[in-house]
C-alpha cells in the first residue's frame, strides 16, 4: 500500500520538480553580486530589486559620558569619514531614536548590492569612537524584490491606485520600521488566497500615501523575520490611523510578529544624529 | 476563475478606496503639527486630542550610590532648571516608583504637542546627573485622540453616564500606568460590535468614576501596544475593584497584553521625586 | 438597527449601573488610609482585611563580596534599627532564599494599612549599606480583602471544614510565594460558576490545613497579577502533595500564571537573614 | 436552586475530605525531618524517597580570569574541604558543562534528607573563591517520592520489565539534566488514564536501560516545574534515540515545559571539574 | 475493568518491547567512540554519521577595545596554535557574524567523534585572549545519522533527485544556522504520515541545490531543538526563495521552533576571521 501511494506521488514530484525548477529559474536573476565597480546612487538603489538591506539599532553604553567631551565632538567627522570611504559599496542612513525608544538611541540603515559590504562597513563602524560605546540592541537584514501581490498584471485597478498615489505632505520628520513575520498557515495559503487578503490590506493603505512613504524590504531564511516595513512620515496621527487599519483586516490575523520592537525616530543628517548624542 | 473573481473585487475596491479616503479625511485634522508659539497649558494640553504624550520609566545604577552626596542633592534643581527650560514645549510629570516596582525608581509623562519636543527634552534630560546615573526600563508613545466609542451620538446614555461621574475623593496620591494592546480578532470586528463591547466595558467603570481619574493616549503604529491607559486616586481597593470589573468583561478575551508591566507609583513634586531618590 | 439595539440595552445599562454603585458602596469600605496613629500589632495585621502586601526579592550584587567584612556585619544591626525605626508604619519580616532560588538571596514581606508607608520603607532600605549592594529581582503588590467565595453564606459546610482545621505541625521553617493570574476566561464566568471551582478547589486543601499555613493577597491593577499566595510549612512532601491537588482541579485551567516565580525559603529573624549573608 | 446544588455538594465533599486525609497520612510519612544524626550513604540516599535534590546551575564571572593562577589552582582544594565539612549532611556531585552550553560551566547536585541542610551547604559553597567568581544561572529543587505509576500493584507486567533491565554499559561519562512541567488537563485526567499514558510512555524506554540511567525528582510548589528529571549515559545516540521514542507518545502533548533548559555535562570528581575551570 | 485493559496492553506491550529492542540494536551501531587513534579528515568526517557537532556562538565584550592592540593581533596565531594542536581530536570551522548579528560577532562549528574532545577544546579557546574576552550567547549540539525519510528504499525518486543534484555555484561566501524543533504532533505522527510531509517538504527544495548547501545535526534530547541545519550558499535571493518555499509547505505546521535565531555569517578562515575583529 505504502508502494502505491509512493507510485501515485511520482507524477506530481516530477511535475513539481519541474515547476519549482522554472520558478527559481526567474526568481535569482537579481542582480547579485557583479557589483565591484557599481558606483551608489540614492535614487537608484533605494528602487531596485535585489538591493540588500542592514537595520542595526544601537544603545550607548553609559561609558560614553565619560569619554572626554572633544572626543565624543570628534565623533561625527569620524563617522563622516567612514561613510565617505564606503561610498561605492553602502549607502548609509542614520536616525535618532533617543527619548523614543527603550533600547536604542540610533539606528543605521545601510543598503547595498553586496551584503558582505555592508558587513564590512557595519564592522568597521564598531572600531569608532561611538561604535566602541555602543551596544548592538537590533539587527535586522532584508533584501529588495520586484512587486509580487498587487503588480500590474494580477492586480490591474488596485496597481493603478498605488501608482496614482503620491506623497505630497511636508518632508517627512519620523522614521517607523516594523519588522514582520507570518505563519504557517499564511505561506500554506494558495497564491491566489494571499493575493486576495494583499488586495484586502492594500485598499485601506491607499488614502494614506499622500501622508506616508513606504518601503519593503524581504528577510525570509536570512533573519527570524519575513519582513522589514520601513515608513517615513510627518503626519504621525495619518501613520495612527494607517495601522489601525492594517490591523482591521483579516490578512493581521496571519501574523505571528508585528512590530516587537517598531522602532520610531527623527530623521536627521548622520552627522546631526551623532552630535545630539555627543553633547 | 481568478480573473473573475479579481472583477468581482473591482466594485468593492473602489468603494473601499472611496470610503478610506474620506473616513482619513476626518480622521487627520487634528492640530499635530504648527506648535511653535503655542505656550503649555496644562488643563488644555491635558484635555485636548492630538497631544503627544511619552512615558519614560528610569531605573537608577547602583552607581548613583557613589555620585557625591552635594551633586545628588544637586539633582533637584537641575531637573527643576531643565523642565523650566523647556516650558513652553512640554509638560513634565515626575512620579516615584522605587518601592513599588522592579525595573523602575521613577517615571515621567510629558505631553507635547509636538513629538520632536518631548524627544529633545528626554535627551537632555539624560546628560544631567541623574540621568547620567539611569537607565531607560521602559518607553511609551502615544498620542490623544476624540471619543471615539462612547460618543453623545453613537451612546447617549453612557456618555450622559460618563459626563455625570465626577472625581470627588481626595487629591489621588497614587498613579497606575497599563499599556494595552488588542489581538487581530478584536480589530476584524465591525466597529457595531466593538462599540457594544466598549458599551459592556464602560458600564461597570461608571460608579468608580468618583474615586479615580483616567486619561487615554493612542499607540498603534507609533509603539508596539494600542493604547496608553493611565490612571490617578487614592483609594486603591476601589482601583483593584474596578480593574475586576474590567476583566470581567468580553472585552478582556481580545486582550494580548493588558500590563506587562502594570507601574504602580506616587504622585509627587518633580522636586520631591528627586529629593526622594537623593537622600 | 443600531439604534434599537442601543435602546434594548438601556434598561440593562441603567439597572447594571445602580448594581455596580451599590456593590462598589460596600467594597470601597475597607480601612484603606486614615492610619497615622495605628500602631502596629502582628497579630492584628495578619488578619485583617485592608492591608497592603509588599514583597521585595533581592538578590545580592558580586560587589558586596568586596564590602569590608566589618561593615558587612553590621548590616543585620542596621537592618534592625530600620525596623525599629517604621514599626509604627509597616510590619516586616524577612526570609532567606540563597541556596535555594537562582534570582534571590533575600526578601522582604511588608505589611502596612498605607501602601505609601510599605514605599518609604523600602526606599529607605535600599540606602542601606545591603540594600546597596543588592539589585530588585522581583516586587509584587497587593491588599488583604474579605473572604469572597467559601464564606459562611455562600458555602457553609467548607466554611466550616476551613474554620475546623488548625496547624498542628512544628514550627514552620519554609515559606513559599506563589503569584497567581487568571485568563480571561475566569473572570467572564458567573459568581455562581467561579463559586462552584473554588469550592472543588478547596475540598482537596482541607486536609493540608493541618500542615501548611495560608494567606492571600489581591493584586489585580496593582500589579500585573492577580493575587499573592503565601504559604508557610514545616512538611515540604506534604506541601507538595497538596501542589499536586490545586494542579488537578479545572480551576487550574483558568490560571495563566501560577508561579513563575515560585519563591522557597526559609524562615528566619531578620537579623539571621542578614547574618547568614553576611558571613 | 444554588442551595441545592451545594446541598448535593455536600455529600462529596465529605467523602472528598475524608479520603483526602486518608491519603495524606500516607503520603506524608516519609522520612522528611529527623536526620540529625544520619550519616551520608551513596547507595541509600540515591535510592531512598523522602530525598531532597537541589540542583544549581553556574556559570563564571569573566573576573574569574583576573583571580591570581594560585588562588584558582588552591580552589579545587577549598572545594574539597568543604564537602567534606558537610558529608554528614549532604551528598555532592558536580558536574563540568563549559563547551556544551551556553549559561552554565558546572553544575552542583546536591542530595539531603533535609532541604535546609542542602541550603547551607550551597550558601556556603558562595563564599568560597570560586562561589564568589561565579553567577547562579538555575536552581532546580525536588524530592523523591516512592514510585507511583509502573507499580508492581498497578502495572505488574511493565513493572517486571523495568526491574529485569539493568544498564550494562561503560560507565557514564555524560549527565543530562531536563527539568518537566505538565498542563493543567494532565493533572485533570483521572489516575487511570494517567496510568495508561505513563504505560505507553514506559514501554519504548525499556530497551534503552542497558544504555541510560534514571532519576526523578518532584517539584510541583517547590518549584516553577513538576519534575527533575536527571540521566546519566555513555551512549549519547542512544540517548537522542530514547528521547525521540519519549517525544513520540501522546504524554508528550501534555508538556508545557520540557527542557529549556536541557542540561549536558560531564561527570567528573568535584576536583577534576574545578580543576579544569582553573587551567 | 482496569485489570482488562492492563491485560489487553500485555500483548502489545511486549510486542512493542521486542520491536523496540531490535531497533535500538541497529541504531546505536553508530562508530561514537573508540575514536582515540583516528585522525580527522574534512572530506570523511563531514558526510559520516555518528558525528558529533558544537555550534558556540561568541560575543566579544567591550573590554576586548582595551586589550593592546599588539595582543589582539597575536589572537590569530594563538588560535590556529589551538586548532593545530588538537587537530587529530576536531575538525574546526569559524565564521564572521560581526555587522550581520545582534547577539554574536563570530561563531565555531566542531565537528568530533568523541564530543567529550570537542568540549575539550571549547574549553581551552575560552583561556585564550580572545576567548576570555567573549562571551557565549548560544551553543548547539548535534550528532549526524544516517537519512532516514528521503532513502533510497522508502522514497526512491525523491532520493535519486537529490543524488543527481549538485552545487555548481561559486564558492559559497555565507554560512546559515538555524536551529528547528517540532511540535508533539509531529512526533506523534505515524512514520508514514511524517514520511509524506517530508517528500511535500523536499520537492521545492531540489532546484537550490545548485545553489546552496545543506548538512543536518539530531539534537533531541542532547539540546533543547531537534535539528541544527546548516546551510552554505552564494546567493542569498535563492536562499530566501528556499526558506519561502519551505515555509509553504505542512511541515511547516508542526515547527514549535525555526530559527530563533537564524545565524547569517561570511565563510572565512579561522585566522581572517579573528584577524577581521581584532582590527
């Protein structure tokens, strides 16, 4: 009997076999790794597929009130001269979340073609000043990808919409990241079920991207998580509302983590977030 | 099949998008951000919707022990300088834990219009002595927002209920702060079963109205909890009874996190609380 | 529709109103603050109703081992002339825990009919040279209340059974804390139901009354239980035993929390737990 | 319609007293307390019910690096002295775990006929140079209790089975401490059917006693868990062989704890162990 | 009754006993120990069964940015030192997580016959300068067997797919642990039925391996997880579309643990690796 099942399995292994094979075949096609001579443009990079991303949120360890007081001013042209000696592998942004947050007091957000650049440039910020007195509290890293849900051809009205939708609010003073993870029981759904609660996430999204920006990036295998969702904002009772109604439908009834932690900043110039920390 | 189904979505999407962007509309009027000149009051700050409000709890070192007897008593009115330095950007409340809690020996509340204001005077307030010497435990954002449930139209009876009750006790020396955060399920009800819930929850709370003030901040998005519920009184065993009352409710089955942690405090000079913690 | 709905429940509004006002008039009447002048009697306190519990685990931090063996000895003497100093404010006692538990060395057991008075206390206890070189591991707060469920009204012959069994056994030489927190679940159910699984609950602790010692406290919004159980024994197998019994009613099925901490140790003066930490 | 039902209440909860007391008096007679002048013997307290075992977990402070090479190597010889000094009290073994895990880097078991004298032995034991340098990371504390379950009476055939296997193997240089904690509906099924379930759970475990030997201990009140539950074996794969056997009945679905956690070590004369964290 | 049942187990019972017996037999013929004269080779001792695996996973504490920098650098020579010297004991494996992870900065895999040599050497790298500068966050063990679902007699076209599969990349430059456990369901399932969900859970997996690696570690019983897998590759997108693929099927359903955490390094020599945090 165990034969006979084994044998009716056959032609669906085979038949699976195939189609996870042409599957794969167009999905890694991302841009990789050929990336030594890629100079980094913020326009580009930060709209590409196949662009990795690190988060590390950082704590000040109470020594850092004691390192001398020009020192800890020095720290901002240190920092500044490393981002500018990894300008062709990362682009780095910096936020300060002091008095808003338990566990950090800034984060970076590196973007880059090649991860172990931004492994490089993450460890080499450790040797400054305010790297050697900084705890890591959190890490997480994520990889951009094309649309999967609401693209062009699977969700014709509802792509129109988000293209249609611009941001038009002031330039926006806070940063929120929330990483995500899902279930079981949602990547067990069919295709075309997930779609169907995508379609039912996005409609009540769409009034708000005149308030908020937002960014995806997929962390699936390469961290506990299946998701960083990045936003940007100035209107923080819109990004309220916002999730609120990201929460009324059924598609949160899938997540097994939402936030834990969101991390909520200002977005400052990196050299601004190391001098409020310095004085 | 898919297709059809996604054409049978088409009239709901659009009537969705319709229905958002109007509701949003509403929802985002509140006056968030032209704060400048605007001088704190604090029976209008603690009263209006679209004030910030950020919860900070401190726990001292062991190394405040050694901090000179005279810098300690210092402390008082460093703080006393700092609060008066920001007052027209925040209100500062001071409240002492050491005690009552583990993880904290102080806490403070400050309301702002402005987010970016009560992040900078958290900052400042960690480069003075006392705040060199803490670490953060815990932080919560949150900001207030109209009625929304037991409005005069949507539940004339119980809003008639709740503008009758007035705290008539002594002046609270005890404060309560519970973060509160809802599952997925409570967010899919419709917002006619969630105001019968909030209805059947309200009930319960009026006769206690006399012995203990409440104040609401909204979190979801901004923090990783849905509400801020803060409390004032001075009869505990009434508090204890009415927080029964509220477990007793169906509303308490769509509870994550209710606490976790529960800070349990006394209401005190900003002055005092420092003082208390110097001797 | 709604508006039908909203009128139905009016009637059960205004009747549950009248309910909770007047259930609330006899529960608030415990004998909450106006205590300046009570002096404290061991005997009285213990039993009645009204009393704030504090217990306060600590856990000695590496440093004290570098305390000069003097000034470690003379803790148990300044311990004591704290004490004395608040015996008209709060009754203290103090159990060891080292050797037995992984977070604690010590902790406190206050009580005292003004919860602010327990805080002075043990504010002033961590300025204490132990209290110094001692970290929080664990506070838990709640207030002695009037018998709810096996009284002689509601079950007569358990009531009874309770008030027959006194403590035969040696003097007790272990004390064990159990927090305790029931779900949602619990508290949604009739007096009538909840009545009923304490009475299947208490049956089976009957015969241990002979040989374990027991004492409640409420905590529900005090802190994020529900109530503190407080056992003393001489017979740790027969404790055990009577573990085994509460774990195998269905009233152990509402419990979200039953322990986590358990906290064992033993009962000792105050000055032989400071003595024996001190050596 | 209450009264009556506590009314036909009351015949069971006589009944229910009666033969609850009828079991205590049984239970309870092991031979906990008069052991004054017992002396230590291997063979019968490794045996004996009515044993206390304390169980404590550390791990080394990185000062213990800093401890002068003399003072570490004159450890293992203070260690000695002080068994030796408690040998009419308690039994101790200790256990090396650097390397294989993470929080600990030995561990103590202790036996004793009366738990206060395992306490002093342990509180003692931190004073000591390598006491001082180390931090507690887990105490688990239980008593051994007369077999309850694969009795002769109650299971004869299974009985038979595990009194005719004897282990056979070279001696055990590996020890596996996994602390058990049961759900509220274990304790809440009727000794029959736990009965069947710890037959079911029995059976695939009777191979592996020429490989494994067994200990139980129980905790239930006296501790955050039900069970100790301590192997020793010289065959590791028969080890992960067993305990894939015991995650594979339905007993296993009433865990709520079940390592976490799981301890591996191995045995060493208390010398040795020291010694080898002195290098 | 109850004696029936006990009867009607008899015949089961022994029949499980023998049936569990003969397995055993067979499965602990595994080569554990008798290992004192084997040298270790990477090609053999990486595909065998019987083979032990210790993951340690390192944090360097802040103190290590005080050690002389000319200390620092010696690290690398002292640890190959090590590693030569117990080269006939362990195969060793290092890896750099330092800008990628939160609580680890560099991390081993042992690979051991005897994991008593394995401990061993773990022991002795924590007394070399780096080692007693870091301290532990995780550890894994784990010991190969032979497959058991996907064989060639129980699951014949699966099992010559995966034969007939081939890592034709790059040289994988990233290393991924993660560490899995299963529910009780799982393991109560038949073989059959687990045998099935294993088959569904290998088809998607058979197109990434051309572009990542696999080996898998049994820790049930050993360590509080089921498996370590470990994973190389070059290409993290068809690793992350791996894990999505292996979230989507049942098998899914039954992880209680997958990941938590999931470690993501770069694959360097032991020397470069220490090189790299000794800059």
């Amino acid at each position: 009997m165990k034969r006979l099942s084994i044998r009716n399995l056959h032609v669906s292994l085979v038949a699976g076999i195939i189609a996870a094979m042409t599957m794969q075949t167009a999905s890694v096609a991302a841009p990789q790794s050929a990336t030594d001579t890629i100079t980094i443009e913020r326009s580009k990079i930060l709209t590409q597929p196949g662009v990795f991303g690190v988060f590390t949120m950082f704590k000040l360890r109470p020594e850092w009130n004691k390192v001398p007081a020009t020192e800890r001013m020095d720290s901002a042209a240190e920092v500044a001269k490393l981002i500018e000696k990894h300008k062709d592998n990362v682009l780095v942004d910096l936020y300060l979340t002091r008095g808003l947050e338990t566990n950090s007091d800034f984060f970076f957000r590196i973007n880059a073609y090649d991860l172990a650049k931004a492994q490089t440039f993450m460890r080499e910020f450790r040797s400054t000043t305010i790297g050697k007195n900084a705890d890591v509290f959190d890490t997480l890293v994520g990889v951009t990808k094309p649309l999967n849900y609401i693209t062009k051809a699977k969700s014709p009205e509802l792509n129109a919409g988000l293209s249609a939708a611009t941001y038009i609010g002031d330039a926006p003073r806070y940063v929120i990241v929330i990483p995500v993870k899902k279930n079981a029981e949602w990547w067990n759904l069919s295709f075309e079920q997930r779609l169907k609660e995508m379609e039912t996430h996005t409609v009540p999204t769409l009034p708000y991207l005149v308030n908020v920006k937002r960014k995806l990036y997929h962390s699936t295998g390469l961290d506990d998580i299946d998701f960083i969702t990045y936003f940007e904002t100035n209107d923080l009772i819109a990004f309220n509302n916002l999730l609120i109604s990201l929460a009324s439908v059924p598609e949160n009834k899938y997540h097994v983590r939402w936030g834990n932690p969101t991390t909520l900043g200002t977005i400052l110039s990196p050299e601004n977030v190391i001098k409020a920390l310095s004085e």
